[in-house]
C-alpha cells in the first residue's frame, strides 16, 4: 500500500482453526498510520477472529503477524463484566493505563459521557457503556486501535457522530485503525482500505474498488452495492463446511 | 508482650487479616473460593509432610499447595473433566490422604482439631515472624501484579491486547493464595481459611461502589472479625477459627440491613 515504516500491524496470510474448523484462512492485511482499514462480511466471517489475531490473542495461529507497536486500545465486541466487581467508568477508564483527571475527561467528553464518570458501570445502558468502551480506548492516545462494532447500541445520530470522531481521532493522533463493522453507509464513506471477509478474504481495496466487486455484492445484495455504485461479476469459489475454499 | 498466647493470636489475626481482605477481593471476584478450599485441604497434607520429616510448616505447606495448583491446571487441561468437579477430586482426596498419614504417624501427638478448626494457643513468637514477614511479601508482590491482575479480572482480553500480561499475573495470584493458608492455617484452620478471604469480602461488597473501598473495607470487616472472634474465644472458650468466622458472619448479616436500605431509598 505505501511506505513500510508507517506499518502497524501486517497479517500474513493468517488463519485460525477450530474443533477442526477454519473460522478464517488466507487473510493478508496490514494497518498504517492515519489510515482506516476496515473489516465487513457476514456474521460468523472471522472479522472478530481476525482482530484478535491481529492484536495476539489467539493461540496457535496459521500465518504470522508482525506487530510495530504496544500502543494499542481495544474495543471488543462483547465484553462481559462480572458485577461481583463493583467498577464505576472511573476505575473502568485507568483499567490498563494511568491517566491524569483532564486526560479522563477529555476523552469521556469526546464520546459525549462525561457526566458517567462517578456513574456504577453496571448501570449503564448499552449504548452509554459503548460510548465508555470507546473512550477508554482513546483516552490512551493509542498508535493503534482496533474497533469491533464500537458503536453497537448506540443511537443513529451519536452512530454517525462516533464515526465522525474515529476519522478525526485518526488524523489528529496519527493513529492507525483496524474496523469492524455491520454499517455498510457510515464505514464505506469514511474508510481508506476496505477489506470483505467471509473466511476468507474475498475482496479488498478502496471502498470504490469493493463496491465494484462481485462478491461484495453476492455477500450483501443488491442493495448495499447499490450504495456506492453499480458493478457485476461472479463467484469463482464455493465455500465448503469445513471452511475450505475451493474454485468453481 | 509477646509473652501473652493472647497477644500473640491478636497480633497474628491482625497480619492475617490485612492481607486476606486484597487477596478475598480477587478470590471473590475471579470466583475462586472453592479453589481457595481446595488449596486449603490440601495444606493439611502439607503439615502431615513437615510433621514427619521434621520441616518448616509454613513452607511444606505453601509448596505442597502449590502442587496441587499445579496439578489442578494440568488436569483442567487433559480431561474432560469441569473445573468444579476437579476440584472436588483434589480437595477432598488430599484432605483424606492427610488424614491416613496422620493415622500411620502414631509416634507423633497431633491435634487434628486445632488443625482443622485453628487453635490461638499454639501461635508462638516464631509463627507471628513468619505471618508477618510472609504478609508484608505477599502485599508486596501483590502490588506489584495488582494492573495486570485487576485488569484482566475485569476483561482478559482487554488486558492482554493492551499489552499486560494476564497468564503470569494469574499464576502469581495462584502461588499468593497458596501462602496466605500456609502463614494463616494454625489460627484458623484447614477447613475455615477460605471463610477469612471471603466472608469479609462479601460484607464489604454489600458497602462498596468501587474496587479500592472494598479492599479497604475487606480489610477492616477482618480486622473486627479477628478481634470479636478471639475475645469471644477467650470468654467462651470456643476454638479460634470458627469463632472468628462466625464473627464476620455477624458483620456479614449487619452488612445486608445496608444494602435493605439501598434498595428502599431507590424505591
């Protein structure tokens, strides 16, 4: 894509297997600086699975990844927080980093909860616990943030403000993000790299170049390719139950 | 003033409970208590070991607790088996094992009482060195793990992606508990060590809307319990461990009529 010291993280041909069945294979990407790559493709995919092998956290993986950074924060997709373990957002937002007052508050107020910050986590409600996670990820002025489905939960008109935020987090700290996403509109328009999972990678490029491609179309419709623009062109591979690809 | 059994229960209990109530917090909310018993029942092999071979007590029985922590996480890794159910399995075989060494160790005089259930009088000046020698380590490394440890109680995956270190902060965790029921098992006992890390922490999760408040207040809920149970123990003659266990059932239960009102004042 561009220079090579502006990388972040590189997948090489990375997969991951389970109870003998591949959840993703083949999938090379890699994130740079200031730049947004995001991941979209059905439920059951991989996307998720490809975040966690890019940030580590899977064990015996296919493939390599080549990491250049530790600055990173991390938005899961479902978290589960045991409220035998009573947390206000305060102790939530210093969970892996220390952070002064205003730095807190700076980011609480980007995401638009700073009024939460003495608030029980517990009590918060979907959508204002996203805002939260959000937060905490920024709040560290990471190099890299991975995102997965930040803005689930959250109403449309903060969705599109949230998505506002990421781009503008992204050129303003020079920070590289690596996105998963279910909202085709928002991504699309803000996204540098994009690539289209479902196990594998079945196309990737500029958000343009994919809205062009056949399989986008196949794995979203009609519709959503739409969207962007107007394209055709046909599957040249079946996917089989192991989660083997194999050509037509 | 060591000179006095009294004292010397007084000021072990209270080395003990500065250092349950940190690590009851992560028992309680890493859901560990029975883990905790299991370690438990197995120091009594541990003592059975020093007994025998003339060795240190405290630390036969942190490294056999240790062993069985081992052993546990190599079984949750080879069988089929649910964690409880190993849990179990170790539990209750080391506590029995235990039990059948001490029959064949007739030559020795034991107390299986105050081994199970604690016993003030047999605290000396060398047992409160250790319980507060090995308190103040356990805090200190304690402290040292507290990030990785806390954040990863909360999330792992969010620990380890944000570059902390979750495993080792967990099996230092694991090594912690095993000293705690080595420095704490001559007051309290085998079978109510694990009561001193949670009932505590338990009345102090119905006082506190933070992490650190319930540490503190852990804290001081085993501080009260140490001090209630033992003079109960001298005025009613009762065995030291459950008469400070049944203390901090006490405090436990007062700790509920807070919560009663909490709940009336959001209504």
């Amino acid at each position: 894509m561009s220079m090579g010291n502006n990388i972040l993280v590189k997948l090489n041909n990375v997969g991951f297997r389970q109870n003998q069945k591949w959840l993703v294979k083949g999938v090379s990407l890699q994130v740079e600086k200031a730049k947004i790559v995001t991941l979209i493709g059905p439920n059951g995919s991989g996307k998720s699975t490809t975040a966690k092998i890019a940030l580590g956290l899977l064990k015996n993986i296919e493939g390599e990844v080549e990491k250049f950074t530790n600055k990173i924060g991390y938005v899961p997709q479902k978290i589960s927080i045991d409220w035998t373990l009573p947390l206000r957002v305060r102790d939530f937002m210093l969970l892996t980093d220390k952070l002064k007052e205003d730095t807190m508050e700076e980011a609480l107020s980007l995401t638009g909860v700073v009024d939460l910050k003495d608030k029980s986590l517990g009590n918060l409600s979907g959508g204002e616990f996203q805002r939260v996670l959000l937060a905490r990820a920024i709040s560290k002025k990471p190099e890299l943030l991975v995102l997965d489905e930040p803005v689930q939960g959250v109403d449309f008109t903060g969705e599109i403000a949230l998505y506002e935020l990421i781009k503008e987090i992204s050129e303003k700290l020079n920070c590289g993000i690596l996105l998963i996403s279910h909202d085709l509109h928002t991504v699309m328009s803000a996204t540098d790299y994009v690539v289209c999972l479902n196990g594998h990678v079945c196309c990737s490029g500029s958000p343009k170049e994919v809205a062009k491609n056949n399989e986008y179309k196949a794995l979203f419709g009609e519709q959503a390719a739409q969207t962007l623009s107007i394209y055709e062109h046909k599957h040249d591979h079946i996917h089989t139950s192991d989660g083997d690809i194999k050509k037509n | 003033m060591f000179d006095d059994f009294f004292i010397r229960a007084l000021v072990a209990g209270i080395g003990i409970a500065f250092v349950a109530g940190p690590l009851g917090c992560f028992v309680v909310w890493r859901r560990l208590s029975y883990f905790g018993d299991t370690l438990a029942h197995s120091a009594l092999l541990g003592v059975t070991i020093a007994y025998s071979l003339e060795f240190n007590i405290a630390v036969s029985i942190f490294l056999i607790s240790s062993v069985i922590a081992l052993i546990l996480i190599q079984l949750q890794r080879k069988t089929n088996l649910p964690s409880d159910a190993l849990l179990g399995l170790l539990a209750h075989s080391s506590l029995a094992v235990g039990l059948v060494v001490i029959g064949f160790l007739t030559f020795i005089r034991f107390d299986i009482m105050g081994l199970l259930f604690g016993d003030i009088l047999a605290v000396n000046k060398k047992d409160l060195f250790t319980i507060w020698i090995g308190a103040a380590l356990i805090l200190l490394v304690l402290r040292l793990i507290w990030k990785p440890l806390f954040a990863s109680t909360v999330n792992y995956e969010l620990a380890q992606a944000e570059g902390l270190n979750p495993d080792r902060a967990k099996a230092v965790f694991t090594i912690l508990l095993a000293a705690i029921i080595a420095i704490s098992i001559k007051l309290v006992g085998v079978l109510l060590i694990t009561g001193m890390l949670i009932i505590p922490t338990a009345m102090a999760r119905n006082l506190s809307d933070n992490p650190q408040k319930m540490v503190i207040y852990s804290i001081i809920g085993g501080l009260l319990s140490v001090f209630i149970g033992l003079f109960s123990s001298l005025e009613f003659n009762t065995p030291s461990g459950p008469s400070i266990i049944a203390a901090a059932l006490v405090l436990f239960i007062i700790s509920l009529l807070k919560i009663k009102q909490t709940i009336q004042l959001k209504n």
